[in-house]
C-alpha cells in the first residue's frame, strides 16, 4: 500500500456543485493532516489543516477517519477559481512529510 | 504571505556543469526544505534543515548537496548537472512541522 494514495482524477464538475475526494494513507500512527492546493505551474499552498473532529473552512470542510485511515475533502458551491490540483498530505509520528500526488479538479461553466 | 524567494526563477544549463539553487526567507522560521517536482512523482524531498548548520538526506538526495550558513539562505548544489535532474524545485519553509509549510515560487530547471 503507498504511503499517501489519491485519484488522480480529473474530476470534472459543473459550478455551483458539490465535489468531494477522498486520501488514503498507510501509516496508523501518522499525527497531522492537511490539504494543500496547487494551482498549474505554481507552488502549492496550504489550503486548511485537518482536525481529527473535522473543520470547516467556508465552503469547504475536511473530516479525518482514524480508523479507515483515509481523510477527505468535501467543496460545496464549487467555483471556477476552485480549479486546480488538490495534494492530501500526511505527517508521521517521526516528523516525516509525505505528499500525495494529487487530485486534479475541473470545474465546469 | 510568509517571505520566502527563490532564485533563479528559471534556469537552463549544460550536463555536467555545477548548479546553485538559492532559498531566502525573511520568517526566521527554523526548518528549510528542498523538493522537486515531477510529472507522475508529484513532490519528492531532497534535503531539509532543522538549523544553521544542520542538514539532512530526504529520499532523493543522490547528485544534490546543501548548505545553511544563516538562517535566512538554504542553498541546493547540483554538482554535475544530469538530464534526469530537469525539474521543477520548490523550497518549503516552517516554524513548526505541525503548522504545514510554506512554499517559495520554485525554479524550473533544465539540463540540455
């Protein structure tokens, strides 16, 4: 099992809809959680942090489930500015960063 | 935005040649990374710093060194520039790992 899996997507959907995707990861005794955005040919930016009671950000909230070993990310209302690569990534008990590779979303006008 | 710069912005050199990449920040912040980026890899560490002076090996650190003499510059050296090094690399800085990290606008780096 890899570290830190995504879909790759694309996942193409129509503004104004909502998307959710899902990151699974494979160590259990991994500590922090985030989502980062990268939008083509720039850096990735932290996008929210994600708590094991799950938060909320705006439109966008993210949820951790311990026991599955996956979290996720759910955008409501989405926006043509949502548009970009999605990147799940995962700190370990050691201070170890893994990144995932990403999910790519569209959104449609 | 945390400062954090990243020079050059785009570089083109020759096989063989050796290859500075510069970070600077101006946050103080205590940890510095470097990654590079590739289709299909997504981000792969190269090496990170905890100090001044300390550094260590990510999972990718084979033809790259570094170095951190002040806080403020953490500096990645191609020794010998190879095609399989054309990339795309990002600096990341954090103050604590669990805060996330910032990232500089990275360098696109070609080797001909």
């Amino acid at each position: 099992r890899k570290e830190v899996e995504q879909d790759p997507g694309p996942f193409n959907v129509p503004e104004g809809a909502t998307v959710a995707f899902n990151c699974t990861y494979s160590n259990s005794a991994s500590q922090s959680f985030f989502w980062y955005r990268q939008d083509c040919r720039k850096e990735p930016k932290l996008l929210m942090s994600v708590y094991s009671s799950g938060n909320e950000d705006g439109r966008f909230t993210a949820q951790l489930n311990r026991a599955s070993q996956y979290i996720s990310l759910l955008i409501r209302d989405s926006k043509l500015s949502d548009s970009a690569t999605y990147l799940c990534v995962v700190k370990g008990r050691d201070d170890k960063i893994i990144f995932g590779k990403g999910t790519r979303l569209h959104i449609l006008p | 935005d945390a400062g954090i710069t990243q020079s050059p912005r785009h570089k083109v050199t020759e096989t063989g040649t050796p290859v500075t990449l510069r970070c600077h920040q101006t946050e103080n912040h205590r940890y510095m990374y470097w990654y590079r980026q590739d289709p299909g890899h997504g981000l792969r560490l190269i090496h990170y710093s905890y100090g001044v002076k300390d550094t260590d090996k990510g999972e990718v650190s084979d033809g790259y060194s570094v170095s951190r003499s002040k806080t403020e510059d953490f500096l990645l050296t191609l020794e010998s520039a190879t095609s399989s090094q054309t990339s795309v690399y990002f600096c990341a800085i954090s103050d604590r790992v669990e805060y996330g990290y910032t990232f500089g606008s990275g360098t696109r780096l070609t080797v001909v």
